[in-house]
C-alpha cells in the first residue's frame, strides 16, 4: 500500500473519529424507579390542616403546617420576557414561559414536567427528597418599583410534634425589566427565639429543581438533543459534567477554600442555573438522573442541602437564571451594574454547552449576526457566510484544485503507465511519482486545504447545531421552516430503520451533492494506480456514512454544507475547464520539445 492510500484512510478515519465525536450523547443509564414517602394528612376539628412532614425513623421530630389552608389557585406573573406561573402548593413555579422563544408559534416553555412530577423550587426536611414540604402557603405580592422587582411572598407556620413554632416564608423576586434571572430567599423563623427546630442529621433542608429543561420531547435518543447537569467549581478553574455512574451525583467533600459556585440543567437551547448566593451554608450538592418509559423520559434534578443551625433565625439566598443559552444575557450578571440584582463574577457563560472551538463559534457567529441584520434570513446569511469563507480560503484551495486539473490533463500519460505495467503495482507507482516530479505536480496537495478548513467545518457544526436564534427561523416557505430542526416533506405510515417514519430531503441532496463534489475532484491517478477500490469508498462509502449521520440533523447545517458542496464543485469545474485546456497544450508543448530533443540527440 503506498503512501497516498494510507493517508486517504488516515483522513477517512479523522472524519469519521470527529463527526462522531462531536455528535455524541451522554448515554442514559438504564431505567429506574423512584420510591415516594407520601405524607399523611389529617383535618382537626376546626378544618386546620396538619399534613405531617420529616417522618421518618432516620431524621427528627415530625412537624405540620398549622392555622388554616389558604387559596391554593396559583397565578401568574409577567416581566417583560418572561412568564411566572406560581403555586401556593409548596410555594414553587409550576411553568416559565418565554415571550420571546417560541415552539409552534408559542412562548416556549422551560420548566418540562408531566402532571404527577414536583415543581421546581420544592423544600425537602433535611435530606429526605421522598418528602416535599408541599403545605399550601399564604402569599402576597409587592411591585418595588425602586428595585425594579415584583416580589412574591409565601409564608406559612409550622408545628412541631414538640410543639415548637416556626415560619417559612420563600421570598421569589422577579425583575420588571428583561433579564431572565430571578431570586429565592428562604428565611425560617422561630416564634419564641429558640434555634431552627429542622435539624436531620445535621441538614435543615433541601432546595431542589427540576424535573427537566423545556422544550418538550419524547426521548433523548437523537444526536441532536441532550439534557446535561453541569457545576462550576471554583478551584478547577472550568466547568464539569456530572458522573451518573448510579444515577445520583453527591458532592459533599469540601476543602477550606472550595465551594461549588452553581448547577446548572443544560439543554440544546435553554438553561436553569440555580446558584446559592450564601455558599457557606451548604453541606451538599446533589444531581440526578431518572430515565422512564413514559411521562418525562428523562428526569434531572439538581439539589442544595442547607446545614442545620442553632440560630433562631436563617436567611438564604438563591439566584436562578431560566432563560436561553445566550452569552449576551449570560454576561450581563458578570457585572453589578448591569443586572436588577448586582449579581457579578458567576462566569454563568460557561454553563453553556461550546466545543474547544469556543472562540471560532463566536466569531462565526458574529459574522453571521452580522449579516443576518442586512439580509432578514438566516438560510441566506448561512449561504453567504460560506460563500465569504470559501474566498477567504481560496489561496490555500487554489493549488488543490489546479493540481486536481493538471492531473486530469495526464490521464493519457497515467493510463499508458497502466497499460506498461498491467502486473506490476509497484512499477506503475514509481513511474507515476516519477511522472508526477517531472511535471512539478504533489498528489496529495488538495488534501492540505481540506485540513485547513476542518476546523471552520468543526465550528460550523457547533454553531448552526445549537444557535438558539435559528429556532424558528424559517428558510423556504413550504420547506424549511425552521432551521434548528429537521425539515420533512412527508411521514410514513411506518418506520424505516435506523431513518424513522420522517423523510428528510436535505440529508438526500447533501449526499448527492457531496458525492458529486468527491467525483470531479478525485485525481485520475487514483484510478491508474490501481486506487478505484479506494475511491469507490471516498466517493460513495463517505457520503452514504455521513447520509445516516446527518440524517436528523438541523436544517441550517446541512444547508451550509450542502451550499459548501456546491461551491466546491462549481470551483472544480471552472478550474478543470479553464486551466485543464491550458494544461493539455502546456504538456502537448512540453512532449513535443523532449521528442524534438530526443530527436536531435539521436542524430548526433
């Protein structure tokens, strides 16, 4: 095997190794099941509700909410992009709507539960998570228009078994204005100035959040959707995936100096960042992950146990950002002076899901912004910006695809080589290269600008894989209506394998387009030398790979390689027509001389 058929399969194989890389999935674990401790609620005399929580033989005394049950409808408040539907039940959020994504025309929904799962912001007693403390609690609602805040107050008294008093009160303030985060204070108070009477094994309580990150889906098996739980700690210096080696992540090994600074449930699009503000009090960071055959398929849940204390008082404090993955909103809470609540230094930025090509993305995307602000839609701004790459690029191309065309003018010259040499590989390859010097030709220098332009590709696939702003965008009317998603032209009353019952036209044109591009590009020294078999596999095996790869891939991306395809073919076939007449003369001329030299030679 010479030297250009290993490098051909050593560049197959970086395809292949990257394309799958950058599309892989956190694999779910196999399905489990959840056990939940239900509480058992009684009614005294006087209608007073007094459902019993923290009853277990591992933690405390039991307590009940005392005095009568209050309204239990929730309501709904608005900011500017975004909307809050709160519950009495467990003072929580059941729905954040957001005005300004959509999912089929409307506001998109980011908290993704079914009708049995617990909201978010649910307290626990202690650790025990089988126990929401889901007592309907009084609430009333303050517009501080100094603070640019509406500030939404639960409170309810509890009763010890014991017969100590004490209060929660869960205080949400959420800004007026456009910014997506919004804050919790969870403030316990005793009646008669003894310590907090939750104390389980040294916890007080738990805050938790989930069960999921909207929009809505029926499964995470598509390389093009994902749900992940991330935490920043602050002494590695970056951003970590959650282990779910059994389904439950606990981080409770402190150092002196090491705190966690936020969880975050990530998804392709939308993120909830929960961090505690007050750091020191919490003894435990926890994450899981839950996969079922029906409801949410896949639950994940992130959680902050708060040590117990001897105070008669707590004050907590949390901030939660529930919004899109967006750098621009993200950094806003880098800087005091540019969010409601003076929020700095939380490098929230880093929740969001980027490759090591962090830096290109942005750059792409910006030029992409860019062009979008002139022309209105993002299919043509992404035809655009690969046209605009392809000439930024066409220096380094340039060579390839004129040594594509030179060898295409020895055809005759290499087919002769063939014919000399029907038995003999290695003569037919040595006369070839020799072939190849003489003329000033390197074989393998259309592969160089190939290299080059993988991490664009790499960047590129990052990018339009899970740039928010094409959610929605429409290309085609009738066609590609929104790039973040595959288009269909029509579903199948059954499913076809490894496919599904889906038919997507723009995987099919990629792959007749790619197939196209490897043909007029390959040298015809590959069939001469006794390459076909190789080639065969470049120009059909690669494409077909990349058809069940990008199959459910979003539009946008494959209409920018399908665009690049195209821009490449019609590059090689300028090229091949203009320079390959040029090139035939230039050998004819050269032929003729060395004959004429020969000629005289033999006549001296």
């Amino acid at each position: 095997m010479d030297r250009n058929t290993i490098l051909a399969i050593v560049l197959c194989t970086i395809v292949i190794i990257v394309s799958t890389t950058v599309q892989s999935l956190f694999f779910a674990p196999d399905p489990s099941t959840v056990v939940t401790e239900t509480t058992v609620e009684s009614v005294d005399e006087n209608g007073t509700s007094s459902i019993r929580y923290g009853a277990s033989d591992a933690y405390g005394n039991d307590f009940y909410a005392i005095g009568d049950n209050p309204d239990s409808l929730p309501f709904v408040i608005e900011n500017e992009v975004s909307s809050f539907t709160f519950d009495p039940v467990g003072a929580t959020v059941s729905s954040v709507k957001l005005k300004e994504h959509h999912t089929e025309g409307e506001p998109s929904e980011l908290i993704f539960k079914d009708s049995d799962d617990i909201n978010p912001f649910m307290l626990y007693a202690g650790n025990d998570r089988s126990n929401p403390i889901d007592a309907v609690f009084n609430y009333s609602i303050n517009e501080l228009t100094d603070r640019n805040i509406t500030q939404i107050r639960f409170f309810r008294d509890f009763e010890t078994s014991d017969g100590e008093v004490f209060t929660i009160n869960k205080i949400y303030a959420v800004p007026m204005n456009d910014e997506y985060m919004i804050q919790l204070v969870v403030n316990m108070t005793t009646s008669d100035g003894s310590s907090i009477p939750l104390n389980y094994d040294g916890e007080a309580y738990t805050l938790g959040f989930g069960p999921q990150v909207g929009p809505e889906f029926e499964s995470m098996s598509s390389s093009y959707d994902y749900r992940r739980i991330n935490y920043l700690r602050d002494d590695r210096g970056g951003k970590s995936n959650v282990n779910y080696s059994h389904n439950v992540f606990t981080y409770d090994d402190f150092d002196s100096d090491e705190f966690i600074d936020w969880m975050s449930l990530t998804g392709k699009y939308f993120v909830a960042i929960g961090i505690p503000e007050t750091r020191d009090i919490i003894s435990e960071y926890t994450a899981t992950n839950m996969v079922y055959d029906s409801g949410v398929s896949q639950e994940n849940y992130f959680y902050f146990t708060r040590k117990a204390t001897v105070d008669s008082s707590i004050t907590d404090v949390y901030s939660y950002y529930l919004g899109p993955q967006s750098a621009t909103e993200l950094d806003r809470y880098e800087r005091a002076g540019d969010n409601v609540f003076g929020l700095e230094e939380h490098r929230l930025r880093e929740a969001m899901d980027s490759s090591w090509l962090w830096w290109l993305e942005t750059v792409l995307n910006w030029c992409l912004s860019l062009i979008y602000r002139v022309i209105p839609n993002y299919g043509v701004a992404i035809i655009i910006l690969t046209i605009i790459i392809k000439l930024l690029l066409h220096p380094l191309s340039k060579k390839g695809t004129e040594s594509t065309a030179k060898m295409s003018a020895l055809t005759p010259k290499l087919n002769a080589i063939k014919e000399k040499y029907p038995d003999d590989p290695n003569a037919q390859n040595a006369a070839m290269a020799k072939l190849y010097k003489e003329e000033g030709i390197n074989p393998m220098s259309s592969c160089w600008p190939m290299l080059i332009q993988f991490p664009i590709l790499i960047a590129f696939y990052g990018l339009l894989n899970k740039n928010i702003d094409l959610r929605g965008a429409m290309f085609i009317p009738g066609w590609i209506t929104d790039l973040s998603i595959p288009e269909t032209i029509f579903t199948l009353p059954f499913r076809i394998p490894f496919l599904g019952d889906q038919i997507h036209l723009l995987p099919i044109l990629y792959t007749l387009t790619m197939i196209f591009s490897m043909k007029i590009t390959q040298s015809a020294s590959s069939a001469a030398s006794g390459q076909a078999g190789m080639m065969k596999f470049m120009t059909y095996g690669m494409p077909l790979i990349f058809f069940f790869i990008l199959y459910n891939a979003p539009s946008g991306l494959l209409v920018y390689w399908s665009a690049t395809n195209i821009i490449s073919i019609g590059s090689q076939v300028y090229v091949n027509k203009k320079k390959g007449t040029q090139f035939k003369l230039e050998i004819q001329k050269e032929d003729e001389e060395k004959a004429l030299a020969k000629k005289k030679k033999r006549r001296k």
